[in-house]
C-alpha cells in the first residue's frame, strides 16, 4: 500500500511548479453520493456477475447457515469476483457490508485488478474513487497499458473521470523514465549519495501522483453529475419559445 511521505521541500516546491496543486490531501473523504451513478445498459449479465449477486443477497439472509454457506461459496469464487463485489460495497446491511469489504482486495492478477479499480472509480464515491485510484497505482507501469485500453471503451462521465488518472500514470511512466536515466548518470559518475537521494524523492512523487489523480477524479465526477442535474431541472423547451 501507498504510504504518505514526509516530503522534502524541494519536492513540493517542484510539484507546486508544475501545477499540481493537491487540495486537502489530508481530507477525509467526505460522500457527495451514497451509491454509484446507475448507468443503463443493454450488455447481457455476466454469468459471474449473477453469481455474486445471489451470494451476495443470501449473505444478508436471516439464516445464519444460509449466510455462512454464501460466505464461503463467494471466497472460493476468487479474484474474478472481485469487480462484481464493487456494487456490493454500499450494501445497506452492515454485515454485508463488512464482508463484502474483507472480499474487495487488490487482485494479483493485472487484467481483474484493472477492471475491478474502474469499477470503482467511475462509481462516483469518493472512498471508492480513492481506493480504486491506490489499487493501479501501486503497480503504474504494469497497469498503465491495461487501463489506457480500458479507458477506450468508455465514453461520457466513466470516460471523463477515467481520463485522468490514465494521464497521471502515463506521466508517471515518463518520470520513471527520466528517473532511470539520471539514476544510470549520477552513479556511473559515482555520485551515490545523489543517486539515492533522487531515488527517495522519486519514489515519495508517487504518492502525490495517486493524490492528484484521486481529486481530479472526484471532481470531474462531482462537475459532470451536477451539469446533469442542472439539466435536468431546465424546464422542457416548447415550440412557442
């Protein structure tokens, strides 16, 4: 898990220089919505998806075997359950809930760890947003790609608030290779102090890259549902105005 650095100052000042402003960074995350943004489709249900779902309800069954049969069926479904949990997180049973919670990890494979992390992403919580944000950025350089071409299968607010985290990882992956060079410099020149002082700063930068992506996120999010909103309270136009 990403931890929260002391950063040196020069870092800050250079983070502030180039417009990343990270605004209440120690702000808990405070819910503007309490469920994800409903979202018709026409795709069929995923065989899977169903699954989870009818586990998911018998986990809030009365009947603490039918619970506990549920609970143990939805573990051995594994990884691949992972991005069907995601609706599930809201649950208005506190038990379901909490081990929906326990369940919602961040997947070792790659390909679910992407889908689950949109999932919560284009959700429209902020604690989800945040969570989904820290899921691909623990690995950015593996999971830039996936989530790039995720990201082309989007379109409208997913795809809005989608985008920028896909361009703070990609800018991380150009800093990562920057990083790689004048690390490859300064210790064929044998300044290893340097070298590792710039590998500390360069490895705290990542944290604020999530930051910065988890508020551009949220925000575009929360802009994007009130100029839906707005919308939808306009008066419907007629033909005599």
């Amino acid at each position: 898990m990403l931890q929260r650095p002391t950063a040196p100052l020069v870092l800050i000042v250079a983070l502030l220089g180039s417009g990343l402003w990270l605004r209440g960074a120690d702000e808990p995350a405070k819910s503007t919505t309490s469920q994800p943004t409903s979202r018709a489709t026409t795709q069929p249900i995923d065989p899977l998806q169903k699954r989870v779902d009818i586990l998911v309800h018998e986990m809030g069954a009365p009947d603490f075997k039918r619970r506990e049969r549920a609970w143990k069926l939805l573990q051995q479904l594994g990884e691949p359950a992972i991005p069907w949990l995601v609706p599930h997180f809201s649950n208005a049973n506190p038990e379901v809930r909490q081990r929906v919670g326990v369940l919602l990890r961040r997947p070792d494979d790659a390909e679910i760890r992407v889908q689950a992390a949109v999932a919560l992403i284009i959700s429209g919580n902020p604690a989800w947003i945040e969570k989904g944000v820290y899921m691909v950025f623990e690995d950015p350089i593996a999971d830039y790609p996936l989530l790039a071409e995720r990201l082309k299968m989007l379109t409208g607010i997913d795809r809005a608030v989608l985008e920028p985290v896909v361009d703070q990882l990609e800018g991380w992956k150009k800093q990562r290779i920057r990083h790689l060079d004048n690390q490859a410099k300064y210790q064929k020149e044998g300044r290893d102090e340097v070298a590792a002082k710039m590998q500390k700063m360069h490895e705290e930068s990542l944290y604020y890259e999530a930051e910065a992506a988890y508020w551009m996120a949220r925000e575009t999010y929360e802009e994007a549902h009130a100029q839906e909103n707005e919308a939808a309270s306009q008066p419907a136009s007629t033909d005599d105005d």
